[in-house]
C-alpha cells in the first residue's frame, strides 16, 4: 500500500474515532439531563439532548462507513 492509501485510512480511522468519542459524550450528556427536576423546561433540554445524540450517532455511523468502505477498496479492490 503506498504512503498516501496509508494517511487516507489512517485519516477515516481517526475521524471514525473522533466521532465516536463524540456520540458517547452526548450520550452522557443525556443521561445527566434526567435528573429529579420533573418540569416541563427539564423535560423539554433533556429531549433536545436526546435530538443531538441521535445526530452524533449518525456522524458516527457516517464515519464508520466511510472508513468501511475504504478498508474494502484497500482489501478486496471494490
């Protein structure tokens, strides 16, 4: 594999990786927004937070497909 083939999947593995780090925190972030303040402004941040998860989940399985297909183009020539 030629050095620049290298960076690219080095390149995807690390965004790959970034974005994941990124859905757990707002996975995190969520969970900590259900707390014993039952309002409706609470319930209503804790929902958004929910809304923002769901986006870092898609980057991340955006990411993972990027770099999936890059792996099978490197492995299998497609």
């Amino acid at each position: 594999m030629e050095n620049s083939g290298l960076e690219q999947l080095n390149a995807l593995r690390e965004a790959y990786k970034v974005a994941v780090e990124k859905w757990i925190a707002t996975i995190h972030e969520e969970e900590n927004l259900a707390t014993p303040d039952h309002t409706v402004p609470a319930v209503d941040v804790w929902e958004h937070a929910g809304f923002t998860e769901e986006e870092a989940r898609t980057v991340a399985k955006q990411a993972k497909a990027a770099y999936e297909d890059a792996l099978r183009k490197v492995n299998f020539n497609f």
